[in-house]
C-alpha cells in the first residue's frame, strides 16, 4: 500500500467525503441519522470542531469542519466518530452491510476504511466546496430543488442570508428531472 500522508494543519479547515461500505444507501435511515448525530455530539465533548456545512446523501456525507487552534487530529474524530455509529448500529452492521470476509474475522462497520480530505486554501476554495456540498443532492439527481433535501446545512444558511431559498434553480424547470 502506498504511504499517504494526509494534510494536517492545526486550525486548519477541512472538506471532508466519507462513503458508506459498498456504498450501502443507509446514511439517511432515521436510526442511522440518529446514531451519526449522537456520535458527533460524543465526540465533540472531548474533542471539539465547529461543523460549517453538511450534507447527508444516502450513501456518503459531506462536511466541512474547521478544528480549534493547535489541533490538526481530525482523523481520530472520525475514527471516533464512524465507531460510534457502527457500534450503535451493529445489529444492522451484521445483518445487512458486512463482507462474508470481515463478517468470518469478526469484523463489521458501516463505512469505507477511509475517508478523503481536503484543507481548505483560501475563501475561494471555501466558498467552492461551500457550493459543491450543499448543491450535491441535485448533482446526484435525488432533488429538482437544493431546498427540497433535508439533510443538508443549506436550510441553516438560507435563514442565515448566505442563500436564498431558491439557490440552484429548479431542473424540473429545465426539464432535466431530478428525482425526488
């Protein structure tokens, strides 16, 4: 396996995608959607990180983090973070998302082994990944409407200002689809 070494600066902010195994479309499952907000709130009790945007997509979430001053470990939160919730969802881990391989060895989770990360350069490259990660429900063709995807941080930026409600425009409109 090749040596990857992963961007690790303190303070730093970051855009992050993990996958769920397989791609399993389970991420939007209430008892997941639960075990992955009570995950975060364990783990930022110890290790804090403020969370800037979120989407939840039915097979891999998007976020962008930015972590306190002096601190780069963001991958011991999601390591933390993915335990959690495999460990709060292990019955359905044993059922429905293991490999026969790690299911022999004892092993099972919900997630990819790893998880791509990206620092954060400039309010260039922020405001990109801002946009990427809350227009990727329509991307994927799972809304005609940005707005009409509720698990996403898009809502709390409309009533911010950030955006307004209509960002992204309507691909029914266009006659491109989207399904919903």
């Amino acid at each position: 396996m090749p040596d990857y070494r992963r961007a690790a600066v303190p303070g730093g902010t970051y855009f992050f995608t993990l996958v769920t195994e397989r791609r399993q479309p389970i991420l939007t499952r209430p008892d997941i959607r639960q075990a992955l907000r009570e995950s975060i709130e364990t783990v930022r009790l110890t290790q804090p990180f403020a969370i800037d945007a979120w989407v939840l997509l039915p097979d891999h979430l998007h976020a962008i983090w930015r972590l306190p001053p002096g601190d780069a470990d963001f991958s011991n939160r999601w390591r933390l973070i993915k335990r959690h919730v495999t460990h709060a969802c292990r019955d359905y881990n044993r059922i429905d998302l293991m490999s026969e391989r790690r299911q022999a060895k004892g092993h099972g989770t919900l997630w990819q082994q790893r998880f791509w990360e990206h620092l954060i350069r400039d309010e260039q490259d922020y405001a990109r990944h801002f946009d990427y990660l809350h227009g990727n429900p329509l991307k994927h063709g799972l809304v005609s409407r940005v707005q009409d995807w509720p698990w996403s941080s898009f809502h709390r930026w409309v009533r911010q200002g950030v955006y307004p409600n209509d960002w992204g425009g309507d691909t029914s409109v266009n006659g491109l689809g989207g399904g919903e």
